[in-house]
C-alpha cells in the first residue's frame, strides 16, 4: 500500500524486452533507498513494482504483459521522469488516501488552467470508470493523491498547487497526455459489497436496473 504523496522523481533510465513482458531500469533521484531490500515495492507513476535488483543508484523491476496493457509504463522512453513512493510502514504519515498501487485504466488530460496560484487539471476517464469519482472524494493520478474538485460525466477537474506542481512529474503534462487513474479503494469494495449474493454470478455488475430492483432508485 502507498499514501499518494510522491517522495522524488526519478528517471527511466533503461528499458529492456524480455518474452512480451519487460524490464525496466530506474533512477531514483533524492529517493532514500538504505531500507529498500530485493522485493520491496515501490510505486512508479502509480503502479506498484518489486525491486529485483539494487544496482546502488537505483532499482530494476519486470513489468508483465497485463501492466503494460493496463498502464501507461509500456509508453515511456528513457530519459521521462516518473514519480516515486515507497511503500508505507506503520510510521508513515498518511498524508493523502490509502493507493493499493493497482491501476485501473487510463486518463487522459484535457484541458490545463490557471486558478490563482494553482492549475487546475481536466482528467478525461473510461466510461467505466466514471461511477467511482466524486466531488470531494479521492483519486490517484499517476500515482500522487488528489481532491476531485468537479465531476461532468467521465471528465473531473484537480487543482494542483505549487508545491505538488514542482514535486511531481504533472509539471510536465500537456493536453492529450495520457495517465495511470487508480479510484478510491473504498469504492471499489463497496460495489461489489452491494451485489451480495450476486457476486457470486459470472458477469455480476453494479446497473441502473440492479439498482432499482434493490430499491436504491425510485
């Protein structure tokens, strides 16, 4: 587990196939690795990776095929900057939500404002996604925690301040980049709490008619 508030960010410094599947070299920055051991996890833009290797200025994780297809790690290039969370201890502060580090799809930014001191983000998300993002609730974008300021359909706004701005790789976001979007881990669970029984059938879903039938909706 991670909290969302970014450590450092780091550098891809190398990327290698391996049979579908890859893996990745990364520079850590100012990242603290003395506790970090071989199997330690450690989020990259939001997905949780293991360290196979500790070369001394970094670390090396695979990456499976289902990540690559899932995330946006399969479209870095050495040279991009990533953003970088330990996993948290028992001591760690949570300071922004609990992130499982598991992505559930892909964002894509479009639109970038000014707002005072601070920028706020349009998100464009998966249709499928929409239902668990809402006004004031939590989101993970590539990994740093956020405040979901306004909801319209699959499109929610952030406001970034300067100091996330300067921490973070959303310094670099332009419209049309794509991002690594985890939701709420609360709601997740709590839809498939609601199914019930119904969980148990293949194809079981959260739906305007289940809804109805379960007296949710008039």
């Amino acid at each position: 587990m991670f909290t969302g508030i970014i450590q450092a960010v780091g550098t891809l410094s190398g990327v290698e196939a391996r049979g579908g599947d890859s893996r990745l070299t990364l520079g850590t920055g100012k990242l603290d690795l003395a506790d970090v051991r071989l199997g330690d996890s450690i989020a990259v833009n939001g997905v949780c990776l293991t360290a196979v290797a500790l070369p001394g200025d970094g670390f090396v994780a695979d990456v499976s095929r289902e990540t690559l297809a899932r995330t946006s790690l399969g479209n870095l290039s050495p040279g991009d900057p990533v953003n970088l969370e330990k996993a948290l201890t028992l001591s760690t502060p949570l300071g922004g939500h609990l992130v499982s580090g598991h992505v559930d799809g892909l964002g894509r930014i479009t639109a970038i404002e000014p707002d005072g001191r601070s920028w706020r983000y349009h998100v464009q998300v998966p249709d499928e996604l929409a239902r668990y993002i809402a006004p004031k609730g939590s989101v993970c974008i590539d990994g740093t925690s956020l405040t979901v300021n306004t909801v319209d359909g699959a499109r929610f706004s952030v406001n970034i301040v300067p100091h996330t701005q300067q921490e973070t790789i959303i310094r670099t976001y332009r419209v049309g980049t794509g991002v690594n979007i985890e939701v709420d881990v609360v709601a997740r669970y709590l839809e498939r709490l609601l199914l019930g029984d119904g969980a148990a059938r293949s194809g079981s879903a959260i739906s305007e008619a289940f809804l109805a039938e379960h007296g949710f909706l008039k």
